[in-house]
C-alpha cells in the first residue's frame, strides 16, 4: 500500500465551470465572468462586505499588508509557528516581523506574549489559523483596536472554521486565504483576501493589476501596483469549490475525526485538541509526539515511509530560521518543541476506512519498532 499525504479533489463541477471559463476565451485580464462569481460567492460564504481575489495565499498576505498601511520600518507581531509565506509577506513590505510564542493546544499565537510585544512601533498583527484551529484573540481584541493595531487573519489552513460562531476571516480587518492545491479549498493556485472595509477593497482591486488608472489616462497610475491578477479559469475552480464549501469541508472533517477515534486510546501521540466554542476544519491532521525527542520523530517517520505511508514534518518556526533571520535571536519555546515533535499524515478527502486504518496501525507499528 502507498498513501500519499495529500491529493486533490476536483469534482464534475469544477470540470464543467474550467471549461466554461475557457469558452469565454478570456485567458488573462479581469474582464472574464468568474473572476466576480468567486469573489461575490466567498464574500457570502464567509460573510463579510468584500472579497478580492489575487494569484495564491502569499499575494493575499502581501496585499493585506499593504492595504493595512504597514511600512517599511514598522513592526508586524507574527505567529511564529506556520508556513514562512506569512513572515516572507512581512519582509516584501520591509517591515519587522516579531515572532510570538504560540499555545501548545491549539498552536496558535499566545495573546498573553502578544500583549507583552506590543510597542508604539506596531502596526499590524498577523495571526495564524494553524491546521484549522482558529486563534483566540478574542482577551486582548480590545487593546489591539484601541491602538489602531490592524489584525490580518492568515486563513490559508481554515477555509470553514469558526470561533464563537464567526467565520474565520470575518474577526479582523483583513483574511487571506490561500486556494494551493493542498488546502481546504483549492484551484490549483489561487488567493483571496477578506474585508468589510470599501475603500480597502477598491485600493485592493487596484493594486493586484498594476494599479492602473481609474479616471483619464490608464497608464497614469494610481500607485506602485503588483501583478496578482488571478485567471479566469482558476477563478472558475475556486468558484466551483466555493460552492460546494460545506460539502468538502465537511468530508475533511469526518476524516480527520475518524483518526480521532482510531487514535483515541493511543497515548504516544497528542491528537488535534476539542474546544466547544470553535468549528475546527484540521487542513491536515497534525499530531505530535509526547516524547520531546527529534530521533524519535525521525525513526518514526522513516518507518512509516517504508510502509508506505507518507508524512510531513511539522513547520520549522521563524525563530529558527537563520537563513532568513540574521539580525535578531528570538527563542519561542513551544514553537521550538513543535519544530522538533510534530508531524502530519495523510489527509485528504477520498481516502477510505482501509488506508486510515493502514496508517493508524502503521504508526503503532513504528512506535513498537522504536522502543525496542
Ligand atoms: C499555504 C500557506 C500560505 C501560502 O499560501 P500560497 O497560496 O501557497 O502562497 C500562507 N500561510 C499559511 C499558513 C499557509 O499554510
């Protein structure tokens, strides 16, 4: 048996409306119809005022920034366990990304080490729906708004999650979602950014297509302008998949509790934690090991390799990225135990009972084989 460790799910659907896209035989540009069908279906489904699509996740992210008017020189306080798309936003705008401690439940950014961080520097906060967990910020909101911090939500992993009944990229001022191949929804490549406020939705519009000019001459620009224009048939899938959101999603989601149950009395592991007031959507399910040991990880992984079982490591936080991060030495340590004793198997919306069970009893398997 071989289970990868993701795979994509496009239905009939999806087909259907890619080719409606290329019939309209508008290739590029923002003149076909899908483009306003997917962001006016995201708008709804996610239930905020606007939504404005652009190339993937890390565009989304880069956009926000800007539209959240952080500068060069400014301070971003940023979750410092997730994918470096989020920390690599931050340095396209030349701001200082200050990573922050995360929770080892849900491994989302502490509120507590966020309150601690905050300077007259900061301008935005970044926080991080890891694996489908929506971050609670809900004690320190108040003094977040009271000091005109901006809060970008990064919903790259959440697509459908909730907290206190809110959708995900509903709670700032801006969500960005990410439609890569591997996330909960998903057009191949694909972004879209989430907002209630008007005058940033029309300065996102802009600046996603070059920022060209609205009244008189085109080519006088508004701006600095990117190339983020997402196509009209990826916007066609995403629109699609939109559609069909609470489907998918709830498909991941009995997926991931059927590992909870085939994992429910196997102590070595810390499964994915239950809190009553969030909807968690898992994006992949991410386990980790109560042993604070990297060998261990590494033997348990290789093993499931051989069997033919496929994992991924865990995110390595930014703290420990020193390739990308020369100037400071920050030390956050449940990141850091994270980066060490987590991991993630396979997740993906058709895979069956069998090959659940197959990686289940393969896991055990590779514990038994390494506490030899
Ligand atoms: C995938 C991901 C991104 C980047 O999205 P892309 O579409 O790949 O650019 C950003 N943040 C997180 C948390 C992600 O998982």
């Amino acid at each position: 048996m071989k289970i990868s460790v993701s795979q994509p799910y496009l239905t009939d659907h999806c087909k259907t409306h890619a080719i409606k896209a290329i019939n309209e035989e508008q290739i590029s540009g923002l003149a076909g119809s899908y483009i306003e069908k997917f962001e006016k279906e995201f708008a709804k489904y996610i239930g905020v005022k606007y939504a404005v699509s652009c190339t993937n996740g890390t565009a989304a992210l880069h956009l926000s920034l800007i539209a959240a008017g952080v500068k060069s020189g400014d301070d971003v306080l940023v979750a410092d366990l997730t994918n470096m798309a989020t920390f690599f936003a931050v340095q396209y705008v030349g701001a200082n990304p200050i990573p922050i401690d995360i929770l080892l439940d849900t491994y989302t950014i502490d509120p507590l080490k966020v309150e601690e961080k905050i300077t007259p520097k900061t301008k935005a906060i970044i926080i991080v729906h890891l694996f489908g967990q929506p971050a609670d910020i809900s004690v320190i909101m108040p003094h977040l708004k009271a000091r005109n911090i901006k809060i970008i939500e990064d919903c790259a992993e959440a697509h459908g999650s909730k907290i206190f009944g809110k959708m995900v990229g509903s709670i700032g001022n801006f969500g960005a979602f990410s439609f890569f191949g591997n996330k909960n929804l998903t057009s191949g490549e694909g972004g879209i950014i989430t907002t209630n406020d008007k005058s940033a939705a029309t300065r996102l519009r802009n600046i996603r297509s070059l920022a060209f000019g609205i009244v008189g001459n085109k080519f006088v620009h508004e701006e600095i302008g990117y190339n983020y224009r997402l196509t009209n048939v990826h916007a066609a899938i995403a629109f699609s998949q939109t559609q069909n959101a609470e489907n998918l999603i709830s498909k991941r989601i009995s997926v991931c509790e059927k590992y909870d149950e085939l994992l429910n009395n196997f102590k070595e592991l810390v499964l994915p934690v239950k809190r009553d007031h969030v909807k968690n959507t898992y994006w992949m399910y991410h386990v980790r090991i109560k042993e604070p040991d990297i060998i261990c990880r590494e033997s348990l992984t290789s093993f499931l390799s051989k069997v033919g079982v496929e994992t991924r490591n865990g995110f390595v936080p930014y703290s420990q990225q020193n390739n990308i991060n020369k100037k400071s030495n920050f030390n956050n340590p449940n990141a850091n135990l994270c980066a060490k004793t987590t991991f993630y198997i396979p997740t993906f919306l058709d895979i069956t009972t069998e090959q659940q069970q197959y990686v289940v009893e393969s896991l055990i398997l590779a514990f038994k084989s390494i506490k030899k």
